[in-house]
C-alpha cells in the first residue's frame, strides 16, 4: 500500500459513534439540491410545494423528479426514524481567529449544538491551524460535541505571526513617514517599504493558502455522504486581497523629499498593480465552485462583527488611518462568495453571536430538496433554482455534476471513515488479520447475492481506505474479484496490504459488478510493530 497521506490530519480525540437510523434511498441518476427560500424579512418559508419551483440546468427548464420538504423544527418526538440526515462540520479557523472572539464563538457554538445537534443532525468538530484537526468525528450526541468544545476552548488561539508582522510594518510606516516630514532628518529611506509591505502580504497569502487547502479537505472528505451537507465556518474573516489596507496605508506622496520626488512618483503610479498581484478572487471562486460540486454548502460566521476592525493596532496613527470599511469588505468578500455560489449563508456584521448562531439555526432546520434526473454526461452544470411566488429568495448552489457510479463508491468509502455507514446487501462478510507492518484482509460474499449472468463471469469490486488514530488517510485502492467455477457458496477475495504500525479505520465498498448492489463496512484494527 502506498504511504499514508503525513500533512491531512494531525489530531483526533474521538471514535466512531453511531447515527440514528435514516430511511433515504438513493438513485443514482438524480442529483438533488437543497434550497432555502427567503422571505422580505430573511426568514425561512415552509409549506411550499414543487409547482412553486422551477429548476434550469445549463440553461435549459428541466422537470423536478424529486421533492420533499425538511423542517426539523416541527419533527415529533416520536418518530425513530429520519427521512433525511444532516451532516455539519464545524470548522473553527485559528488561523483567523483571536483569543477573544473564540471564546465569544465557542460559547455560542456550545448552545447552538445543544439545540440543534440531535437524532437526524450529527456533527462533526474540526479546528485548522492551516491543518486539520477533527476533535470529533460525526455524532448525534450533543453532549459529546460539547465536552470537546469545553476542551478546544482551554487551548489559546494560535498566536498569528501575521498580526505580529502587521504591527511592526504600520509602525515602520509611521516611522519613516515622521522623518521624511522632518526637516531636521535628512536621511529617511521610504523606498524600503513596498518590499515590507509584498513581504507582509506573501505572508497573509500563504496562510489563506492553507485555510482554503483544509476547507478543501473537508469538503471532499465528506461530499460522499447522503443528506444535507453544510461546512459552518467559524472565523474573523478572510481577504480576498491580502495586505490590502497596508498597500493603502502607504501613500508615497507623503514621504516626498527633494531628493526622491522621482522614485516616489514611480511608486505612487504602480502600487495599485503591486496591490493587485495578492488578489486571491479566482482561487476563491476556483474553490466554490468546487464546494458546490462536491454538494456542500458553506456558512460562514463572522466571529468579529461590527467591532474593532482595526484593534490591535498599536500605532494610535495607524489605528485612526486605517480604513475600516476597505478592511470589512475584503475580509467579507470571499465568505460572501462562497455562500453565494453553494447556496449557504454568510452571517455578518453581527455582535451577538448567539443570534448569529440562532440566524444559522433557522436556515438548517427548514429547506426543501428538489431533485432532477441526469444526462449521464458527467459533465459541470450551472444550476438556478426559483420561486414563481413574488417577493421570496432562494438560496441553492449555482453549480452541479453528476459523479459516475465508481466516483461515488469512492467519496462513500472516504466519507464513511468520519461517519460510519453500514449497509450491507450482499451480506459480505470481512476479516482481518493483522501482522508486523501488514494487513491480511478476507473478504466472502455469498454466491446466491451476486448477480449472475448466463454465459458470463461474475465479479465484484472491492473499494478499500484507511485512517489512522492521528485521521491521516491512506489513497482509495480498487481491487476486481472474478468469480470461478470452483466458488459455490462463497465468493472470497483476499488482500495484503503493507501498513505502518498503528490503530486504523479501515472503509470498505464492496460492489456487485452488474447490478451495482454495493455493501459498505467499516472496522478497526490495531497493526503491531512486530
């Protein structure tokens, strides 16, 4: 087996915990999409039927073959049974988020899981430094995704080299600007400062690099899951241009001296291009509509609000100079967009974040599912979805495809290492027998499952990953097994595959070859060292 994946995932604290029974089946030949309709006021609407819906795909009206409307909010105590499960990851960014604000998120988090997270809803706990930690995989109890919360919110927040660097380049900039004002000084030095500046920026681009490489992660990482799936996101923000309000903060006509009024005019003429080479618009969009495809919506809570866009800055002169409304709308812009595109939400501007929490609340708990059916082109689709009713909204996502048969036993098998999926129609059974550095893996499915054509061989297809205790993954393995004359009541495939020593997670999918049955299983399994 090729070597596990190091960078992925660093820690995890949780095991498997098992989901509340759901009653959705899936036709592969439908794509469905989720939708929240808006009123004047922002509130969800329910009660709307398909003939309040028109969906076009690639620009052409296409009929809805599937829907049905979810309110969580009217479900009765009762029923033991889902129609439809929602799977939120909960992903805190501490790269962009300060000390306090996390507390301020955490505390509301805790009691928006109380509420919501519950038979029909599993979450799952994620932080990223720039890599991902799952503190909890995919559970329905709220309780359990509390007492992580109550643990995360001991550590501090990671302390951002950022901020750091950011203080000490306005404070440079003041610096050298009170001496090229000064008369007396006759050697300020302004033509330094472009390069502190790119410099700075460089720096805010990399982190946003890796924020957008762990959101991707966990956005593929689950987009083989049947239901709902919503990524909230937790942060300060994220800009759109880095360093923006430094490069506006630098204005070289007030660092003109006699002797540079030329270099000082240059620089003035080209730092809005200089400006404009961190400009991250098209890997944002790049990354949305690649959340949208992979059906995930995005939400996003603004752990700032309207306050202290500029806090922190210990330069009182910078602090009064900064533009606070150029530092909202690039840190705004980027979570705008990726709601936009995957039909999430963006809550912002917004102190209270229990009420940004309840305004989160109100969109997962009412939505209606409509589905259409494919052209099995596989190919990338732009989508809007409308209400013939006058004065309501929608949001949905603008871009869908349909993923092949063998693509979604892949996402399934990925998928199912963060939230166990047992379903076994074959009755395939598996066994595992682990040794020093491998793994011995039987795998028996019952000849009377398989389909069996006349005048033609039998198979089965094995999917195969694995996670290890730190949620580092190894690739998705595929594995054909022929049928021979000489099987008459079991199938039996073996496999070996090299493993490290370590506790794992082992996913499997196994698939009839003609009539695409597929069971899909999961078990643990400890590799010693010898």
């Amino acid at each position: 087996m090729s070597r596990l994946l190091v960078p992925a995932f660093l820690l995890a604290v949780a095991a498997n915990a098992q989901l509340s029974r759901t009653t959705e089946s899936i036709d592969v030949n439908v794509i469905e999409v989720d939708a929240v309709v808006l009123n004047a006021q922002g509130k969800p609407v329910p009660g709307l039927t398909r003939n309040d819906f028109e969906l076009r795909v690639g620009g052409r009206r296409r009929p809805i073959s599937n829907f049905y409307e979810v309110n969580r909010a009217v479900r009765k105590p009762e029923e033991t049974a889902v129609a439809r499960r929602d799977y939120l990851v909960l992903f805190i960014d501490d790269l962009h988020l300060d000390q306090h604000e996390k507390k301020r998120a955490l505390d509301a988090l805790r009691k928006f899981v109380s509420q919501h997270v519950h038979a029909g809803t599993a979450a799952m706990l994620v932080a990223s430094d720039g890599n991902v930690r799952i503190l909890e995989r995919f559970t329905e109890d709220a309780s359990a995704i509390a007492r992580v919360i109550d643990a995360f919110e001991r550590r501090p927040a990671h302390v951002s080299e950022y901020e750091r660097e950011r203080r000490d380049v306005l404070n440079y900039i003041d610096q050298v600007r009170r001496e090229c004002q000064d008369p007396k000084h006759i050697d300020c030095n302004p033509e330094t400062i472009p390069q502190r500046i790119e410099s700075l920026a460089q720096l805010e681009q990399g982190m946003v690099d890796r924020t957008i490489n762990a959101l991707d992660h966990v956005a593929a990482a689950v987009s083989g899951l049947d239901g709902r799936r919503v990524l909230v996101y937790v942060s300060d923000g994220l800009p759109m241009q880095p360093g923006a309000e430094i490069f506006q903060y630098f204005k070289p006509e007030e660092f003109m001296t006699p002797g540079n009024i030329v270099t000082m005019r240059i620089l003035q003429q080209s730092q809005p291009l200089d400006a404009m080479k961190s400009n991250l618009s098209s890997r944002f969009q790049a990354f949305a509509r690649q959340t949208a495809l992979a059906g995930v919506q995005f939400f996003a809570i603004d752990a700032r609000g309207v306050r202290g866009f500029d806090e922190g800055i210990e330069s009182s002169a910078a602090s009064s100079r900064l533009d606070s409304s150029l530092i909202r709308s690039n840190l705004h812009a980027p979570i705008q967009l990726l709601a936009d595109e995957t039909g999430g939400q963006a809550i912002i501007d917004e102190n209270d974040m229990e009420i940004a929490f309840a305004k989160l609340d109100e969109h997962l708990s009412s939505y209606y599912s409509l589905g259409f059916r494919t052209d099995n082109s596989h190919r990338e689709e732009d989508i809007t979805v409308n209400v013939k009713r006058r004065g309501l909204t929608v949001r949905a996502a603008k871009h869908v495809r349909q993923r092949s048969g063998r693509e979604q036993m892949a996402d399934r098998v990925r998928a199912a290492l963060y939230a166990r999926i047992e379903d076994n129609p074959l009755d395939a059974r598996i066994a595992l027998l682990p040794s020093a550095g491998s793994l011995k893996v039987t795998i028996r499915v019952p000849i009377p499952k398989l389909s069996i054509l006349p005048g033609e061989s039998t198979s089965f297809a094995v999917f195969v990953m694995m996670m290890d205790e730190n949620m580092r993954e190894t690739p998705i393995r595929m594995f054909v097994h022929r049928v021979t004359a000489a099987e008459l009541e079991d199938s039996v495939q073996s496999l070996k595959l090299d493993v490290h020593p370590g506790t794992y997670t082992v996913s499997f999918a196994i698939a009839d070859s003609y009539s695409s049955q597929t069971s899909y299983l999961q078990r643990e399994v400890t590799v010693p060292a010898n």
